[in-house]
C-alpha cells in the first residue's frame, strides 16, 4: 500500500486545455497520424513519427502560459525495450519582439520580419502571427524554414512552411511557440537525463542468461499485458511553459514510434495518503454467451483497472482547494493520471495508469477540521475516450 507522500493524482491535462493555446510541434510526424493526436484522448488516435530517427522523434509543447508542472506521462507506446527518453523544460521562447516588416499576402512562403531587440530566429521555430485563426477558432501556425541573428529594427526576409492562409497587414505581432532549450536555459529550469523507457522490474542478472529479460526489464510476453507507458513525477514542481521531449530507439523493430497521448499537469501530491481498504481490480468488457447446453462463447473485449480508494483525514483547505476543485475542473469527462505509488518501480507497470473518474463521491466532513476524500478510477484503454 502506498506510503504517505508516495500516491500522486494528477490533473487536469494542460496539453487538452482549451483556455490557453496549446501548440504541439517539433520532429517529423506522419500526415495520416500527426502530433496533435497527442491531446485527443481517444487512445486509438495515435501520432506516429515518419522514422524511427533521432530527429524524427522529437515533441515540442508551448503550453501557452507558464504552468506549474509535476507530472509528464505517455500512457502507452510501441518504444521497444532499448527505447530511451529525455525531457526538458523552459520558461523562454526561443524568439520574441518580432514583428511583421511588411504585408504578408496569403500563400506566401516567406515573410518579411522585423526584430524589437536583439534576437536569433533559429531554423524549425514554430510561430503564429497576430491571432491568426481558422475557421474552427484554432490558432494557425507556421515554421520557419531559414534562420537569422537580427539586431535591434533590422529587418531580413525568412522562408517559411505552411503557406499563410490570408493577408495580415505589416506589424502584426508574431508569437512564438518553441522554447530555448540551451543548456544555459534548460538548466535552470529542468533538465532530465536520457533515461530507458522500461523501467527495470527485477534485480539486474536475476533471471537467466539469455533470456531477454535478463537486462532486469519487464519480459517481452508479460509486456503485452500492460500498457509501455512512460512517465516521471518532478519533485519539487517545475514552473515552465515549454517542453521538449527526445525519444532514441532507432532500432525499433517496427521503423518509427508511435504515441497515444502526452499528460501533462499538476495535481494533487505531497499528502495523498491511501486509506487502508482501497481495492485495485481488472474489470472487463468481455461479454458471455451460452448454449443451452452450457457452451460458453466468449466476445472478447479489453481488461481495465479500476482503483477505488479514500484519502482520510485531509485538512479542511487542502480537502477543499486541491482534491475538491480538482475533481470539478474534470468531472467524468477529462482524463486523470493515477500513481498509485511512485517510488514502487518493480510495481510501476502494475499501480500507474491513465483514467477517468467512474462518478463523483462527495466529501465526508469527518472531523472539524478534516475531511475524508472518497475517489473512483476506471482505466483507460485503446478505442476508449
């Protein structure tokens, strides 16, 4: 059961967020299954990269504001077992003050910019100009295919991918959406290690040589069962609004990566207890039919989790300001990450996974000044939304 401190409920989702503009770039991701499958929740749409290249397999996010960050995860992948990951996060674009130096006309393919102060437009910066929309309301954005050092009221010409899609007048503001991930940047903020995408579940050289699992990592049969999720819990948070994630597994054996979902949020931590009593199950939508001479025939569905548990004695404030608000702001509807234990690494695979609340219980004011805080978790899994 986990400790005090050890179970982390994180939500809302700020890649699904709808109140700031989200963007979702970096790397090479195909057309049929592009990166901005990464904030449906819907996990049969997944993104896939073009290769199984360095290169190919890189995340960019602009959470559109800074954020208070505790929890990435990718609720499943086809990462192979030498599959490895890095994450870092920034709080400063990689450009700003730019503006448009002349009218950009509609299909263009390069853009006249012009710089307020001294900056660096590096090739691949992912930008919008002057709250430009589709017909959806979605922010339109654009790469820049050329780069530049420009000093203060310079001017320069610069390619770009994605034509525009309507005129914008000279002196449109531009935003940019990629963050400065220098070394100098990142360091302050966050920077992770490349670490493996399998954890290790048994003690290294415990089973026999030369079984595939020998390198300590779940078996390749075993890890059918269970979703090849990756995730990481930042202690203390991180305050950042840009996020690059680096996947290496050139060798995947199916020539490119393919990812489900990006989480990414705050949450509820650092006093979830779990009360004695809570109960984690496989459910199942597997239906049953039988003969009337009792043959049994089986429509074969998906298994699930299911996590019902308390969390006793929460200080009013707490009980209020964290769980209470948080259960409002996702309801039934929004996906929540449940770590039911995030220091059992050899149970990892087991107690973690991506879910929705199956109802909202109420609060029980236990004591003057505590209350107990009732939760449901049903998994969520391939077709599901």
């Amino acid at each position: 059961m986990a400790n005090e401190h050890d179970a982390v409920i994180a939500a809302p989702d700020y890649v699904t967020a709808d109140f700031y503009d989200v963007v979702l770039s970096g790397g090479h991701w195909t057309e049929a299954n592009p990166l901005t499958n990464l904030a449906d929740e819907l996990l049969s749409q997944v993104a896939q990269s073009a290769s199984a290249g360095a290169s190919a397999c890189v995340v960019d996010v602009d959470l559109g504001t800074l954020r208070s960050i505790k929890f990435v995860g990718i609720p499943d992948s086809n990462v192979s077992r030498q599959g490895r990951v890095k994450l870092v996060i920034s709080d400063t674009p990689s450009f700003a003050g730019i503006t448009l130096g002349a009218v950009a006309n509609a299909d263009a393919s390069v853009i006249t910019v012009r710089s307020g102060g001294a900056t660096t437009i590096h090739v691949g910066d992912v930008f919008s100009i002057a709250d430009d929309r589709d017909s959806n309301g979605k922010l339109r954005t654009y790469r820049f295919t050329q780069g530049a050092t420009l000093a203060t009221n310079i001017s320069s010409t610069l390619g770009i991918s994605g034509d525009l899609a309507s005129t914008i007048a000279s002196g449109g503001a531009l935003t940019c959406h990629s963050g400065d991930f220098s070394t100098a940047v990142v360091s302050s903020v966050y920077n992770g290690d490349f670490e493996d995408w399998w954890p290790i579940v048994y003690d290294l050289g415990s089973l026999s040589w030369p079984l595939k699992s020998w390198d300590g990592k779940l078996p390749d049969e075993e890890a059918m069962d269970f979703p090849k999720q990756w995730f990481t819990v930042l202690d203390p948070s991180v305050l950042g609004r840009y996020m690059r994630l680096r996947i290496e597994d050139t060798s995947n054996e199916d020539g490119y990566v393919e990812l489900p979902r990006l989480f990414v949020a705050g949450g509820w931590f650092g006093g979830v207890y779990i009360d004695i009593g809570a109960s984690l199950g496989w459910e199942t939508t597997t239906t049953l039919r039988r003969s009337k001479a009792n043959a049994k025939f089986y429509n074969k569905g998906v298994q699930y989790r299911r996590f019902v548990f308390r969390v006793p004695n929460v200080e009013v404030d707490e009980a209020l300001q964290q769980a209470a608000d948080m259960v409002k702001r996702v309801g039934v509807h929004r996906q929540v990450y449940m770590v039911i234990d995030k220091d059992d690494a050899l149970n990892r695979h087991r107690v973690c996974f991506i879910g929705h609340l199956a109802r909202l219980d109420p609060q029980e004011f236990v004591n003057f000044d505590a209350n107990s805080v009732p939760f449901a978790i049903e998994e969520d899994s391939e077709g599901e939304a």
